[in-house]
C-alpha cells in the first residue's frame, strides 16, 4: 500500500491524481512480474470521494455544479448542528470512497479518457489517499 498526500486549496475541487497512481503501479512493476492485476484507490475521509472521469475544464466545473444542487444548502440537517457539514458527507455519500483499475500488462486499464480524481468537498484540508496494487 502507497499512500499520496494531497493539500487541497478549494472547499470543493476536483484534483486529478492519475499520474500520482500511475507512478505508484510502474514501482511496483519495477521488476516486470505485474502483468495483471487490480489497482484500488481510497480516500480515508468521510468528506471527499474518489471517482473516474474525463479532465476537461467545464466538466469539471459542471460535476462541481451538479453537486451543489442536488445536495444544496441549509436543509436542516441534522449533522449540521455537530459540526456545520452535512453537505460535504452527502456530496461523499454520492460519489463513494474508492474506485477499483483494473490492471493489464504492468498498466492501469484506464480508457482514452479517463482520469481519477480526489473530490475535495470539505476543504481545504490535508488528505490522504491510499493506494493498493495486488497482483493477480
Ligand atoms: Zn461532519
């Protein structure tokens, strides 16, 4: 297991750590013996999400958007009297904590135009995102 370490900027933003996992499944096949396999991505926070998608500037700003109003503020939710972010939950609720890759010849299976990206819905924070490669 590989851990990344992200400081966000935003109270919500997309981050694309493609790359960063990419880097994570070529170490590990340093010695040429991961032909296949799968690769997990998970965030350990309850306010923010790992998902797949295209990295394209107004998408992104679209996925952002669609967040706010399917999940808008001030509904009276309950967990909002804890700690004032409700909101950031339910976004995370949404998107979910991981996203599973799988793995073919030494590389992420990922299509044309895929990305995997960290969704801050809380920030900015210090995250961590745990990355593991298990060979099949
Ligand atoms: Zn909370």
């Amino acid at each position: 297991m590989e851990r990344i370490e992200i400081e966000t900027g935003q109270s919500t933003e997309l981050i694309d750590i493609t790359g960063k996992v990419k880097e994570i499944v070529k170490t590990k096949n340093k010695s040429g013996n991961l032909d296949s396999g799968i690769c997990v991505v998970f965030t350990r926070h309850t306010t923010s999400g790992i998902i797949i998608n295209e990295n394209e500037t107004g998408l992104k700003s679209d996925i952002l958007a669609f967040l706010n109003e399917l999940i808008p503020k001030g509904k009276g939710y309950l967990h909002d009297k804890i700690d004032n972010n409700a909101r950031s939950h339910l976004r995370a609720v949404v998107l979910g904590s991981s996203v599973t890759i799988p793995i073919e010849k030494g590389g992420l299976t990922l299509g044309t135009w895929q990305s995997i990206f960290f969704v801050e819905c809380d920030g900015p924070r210090r995250r961590e995102v745990y990355v593991t490669v298990i060979k099949e």
